[in-house]
C-alpha cells in the first residue's frame, strides 16, 4: 500500500538515503573464469556469454574489460573446464563471514 500512495503522490520524490558504501563498485573486480586444458573448444562459452567476454578466437581467456562475473560460461560448459580455480577457495573464505548471518530485506520507499 506505502508503494502505491508513494506512485499517487503528485509531490516530487526526494532522494533515497540508502544504506552501504559509496560508489558501488561496477562490473566484476574478479576473480575472471578461464578454461583449463580440458578445454574441448566447442565455443559454447562464447555464445553464451551475456557480454562478449569470451571470444570465439580466444576460448580459453576472457576479456577481463567485459566481463561482468555471471559465471555463465562456467555454467554452460559441456566438459566443465571452465572456472576460477583456486581462486574460489580464496572467495569462499572472503564471503563466508559476510554471509554467514541471515539478512532481512528491506523496502526502500
């Protein structure tokens, strides 16, 4: 209902003051995925990758300028060669604490 009343208000909006860090990073920081030697080169990477990270002349890299750090290429390779090795046991000790406690949503308005 506080939504719909905010939408009929015929004042304008003032600006949200909103919680966190500022400026929000953009795009992905890494860890990038790259493909190991396990790499079939089939190039279903490249075609579903959301930005064109993953060139159809270059499988195995990724352009660390597009990618926005989906893991859709991890996700969608048929011989899982695709990943960021190692590096995950370095993210999963980094996240861990931050999101070992449960967070409840909140409605900005």
């Amino acid at each position: 209902m506080d939504i719909i009343n905010k939408l009929n208000d015929t004042r304008s909006f003032e600006p949200l003051a909103l919680p966190g860090n500022r400026p929000y990073k953009q795009g992905c920081s890494g860890p990038y995925p790259t493909a190991n030697e396990g790499c079939a080169e089939c190039g279903v990477c490249a075609s579903e990758c959301p930005t064109g990270a993953v060139s159809p002349d270059n499988l195995k890299a990724v352009n660390q300028e597009l990618c926005i750090g989906c893991m859709r290429c991890v996700s969608v390779c048929p011989t899982q060669a695709r990943g960021i090795g190692e590096r995950l046991n370095f993210l999963n000790a980094h996240l861990k604490p931050l999101c070992s406690e449960r967070k409840e949503n909140e409605l900005f308005i």
